[in-house]
C-alpha cells in the first residue's frame, strides 16, 4: 500500500511542479496584496506608508461611500449591465456552439471560427477607438447609415437610454466566439453512439439538439454560469472607462469607475478601498450561493 502510494506521489510530483508558477503569481499578486485592505478602516495618509500609524477610524469610510448621492444608481448600472452580460454573454456562445457544430463544412467552420474569435484578442483600447468611430452620429458608418434611409443618427455612445445596450452588445461581440470554444469542445465529449440511438427512434436533428447535446453539454453550463456569477459587480472597467463620458454617467457609471475617480483622482484611499472590500465579499457570497445551488440541484461539483 505504501509503495502504491509512492509510486503515485511520484507520477504526479511533475505535474505539482508545472503548478508552482501560476501558484507562485497567485500568491503574490492576488493574497499578498490583501494586507492593504486595512486601509479600508483607516484615515490614510500615502506619506505615512501602509504601516505608518494611520489612524483608524471604523467603518467611517463605509458610512461615506453609503452616503454619496449617486452610490444606488450606480449599484443599479453595475448589477444591471452585469447581469445583462452574464445572460446574453452565456446564450449567445452556447447558440453559436450549436450552429457551428452542425456545419458539415470544416472549411467554412475554420473561417467563420476565426472571424468570430478575432474580436477576443483585441483589447478594449483600439475597439473602443474602431467603436467611436463606427458609432459616431456625424461621421460614422452606423449614422451614414441612418441618413440612408432617412432616419436621424442615435448618438449611440452619447445617450443615456442607448450607452447601457451599447455596453452589453459590444461586450457580447469581443467575448462570445472565444467563449463558444468552451461549449465546442463539450459537444465533441458527447458520446456519438447516443445521437445514433437517438436517430433509430426517429429523432430529428432538432430533437438531438433537445434531448441529446444540450444535456451533455448541461454541466459545463452550470460551471461556467458558477463562475460568471462571481463577477456580478464587475460589469467591465477597461470597456466602460475607455467608452463613457459625463454625458452618460447616469446609464453607464460603474462601481469600478467610481473606485477609480474617488482613489486615483481625488486620492481618497480609504473610501474607494472600503468600496473594493464590500464588491469582494459579495461577489465571494454570490459565487459560493451559485455553487451551493448548482451542487444541490443539478449535482455538480467542482472539488
């Protein structure tokens, strides 16, 4: 038993060691950093460093983020654009898994799969100065286009009641091809000799989608819906800071933007510190609430 135990302690030394990089960089940029929550708690002051005798001052910081005007609108624009982005971001792939596995034609599968994963790996700086342009009321391909048929340009970028859409569909558009790969390659582990059953008792290609891939592919639906959840109060800083302006502020001002304006700009760490603590602990309750739910009702689990 021991030696069994050896031999298999061995077998998987390598693969503990391919491990140790992405730990290493966990730990050091994700736990080590933690020790700067206490700023949360205290009136800081750069000058005294993080360790310096910075007074504390309780949950002050919390009772100033509480009572800033804006700060329930600008809840309500991050869960709503977040859970927008969670919705359509994971229907969207999973419709897009389903048609391309059902092209017979591999060639024109590669094209089509490389046109919609290239938005993926372009970052949000240069898609939002194509997206500015393309969007634009006066010179952009969408407001000529509007003028074409006689309409008057929507200042997509510009008006409160279009900036929330403009926000989830474009988002939409970068990730949904990338995250199809996901739920491609859970439809090719399907067992084919179940779709074979299914068509000796007269099942359709509709009715194998229904009864065959979608509850094949049901687990790693769960999965990646558990982990989309943790990002509920994260509805995209590096898109909405490069896409807004004051003029959509009231639809398009987030968290983030607002932890960015409050430390960066107007250096008050202790308040937009307090802010990130409170987005962590209740993205750390959703996603374990998610995982409770999905173990208990659909009997998965990750560990």
């Amino acid at each position: 038993m021991r030696s069994r135990k050896l031999s298999f302690a061995r077998r998987e030394l390598p693969l503990h060691v391919m491990m140790m990089p992405g730990l290493i960089a966990l730990l050091i940029f994700s736990y080590v950093p933690m020790a700067g929550l206490i700023i949360a708690f205290q009136k800081f002051n750069p000058a005294k460093g993080l360790f310096g005798g910075n007074p504390f001052n309780g949950l002050a910081n919390f009772d100033f983020i509480l009572s800033l005007p804006d700060i329930w609108r600008v809840i309500y624009n991050t869960v709503y654009i977040s859970l927008m982005k969670i919705s359509f971001g994971t229907l969207v792939p999973i419709v897009v898994a389903l048609l391309l596995n059902e092209c017979r034609s591999r060639k024109l599968k590669r094209v089509i799969q490389t046109g919609v994963y290239f938005p993926y790996f372009l970052s949000w700086i240069i898609l939002s100065g194509v997206l500015i342009d393309i969007l634009s009321p006066s010179s952009g391909i969408v407001g000529s286009a509007f003028r074409l048929f006689g309409a008057e340009p929507i200042y997509f970028l510009g008006d409160n009641r279009w900036f929330p859409f403009t926000l989830i569909f474009t988002d939409i558009w970068k990730n949904f091809g990338f995250n199809s790969i996901v739920y491609l390659a859970a439809i090719t582990s399907i067992d084919l000799s179940l779709y074979e059953a299914a068509e000796i008792d007269g099942a359709g290609r509709w009715k194998q989608t229904l009864h065959v891939t979608l509850p094949g592919m049901r687990m790693v639906i769960v999965l990646m819906m558990v982990l989309s959840l943790g990002n509920l109060f994260n509805a995209g800083f590096e898109q909405v800071f490069n896409l807004y302006t004051p003029q959509v502020f009231e639809s398009g001002d987030i968290i983030d933007t607002l932890v960015y304006r409050i430390g960066l700009q107007q250096a008050q760490f202790g308040p937009s510190t307090a802010v990130s603590l409170l987005k962590a602990a209740v993205s750390m309750a959703m996603i374990s609430v998610s995982y409770y739910v999905s173990w208990r009702y659909f009997d998965y689990q990750i560990f």
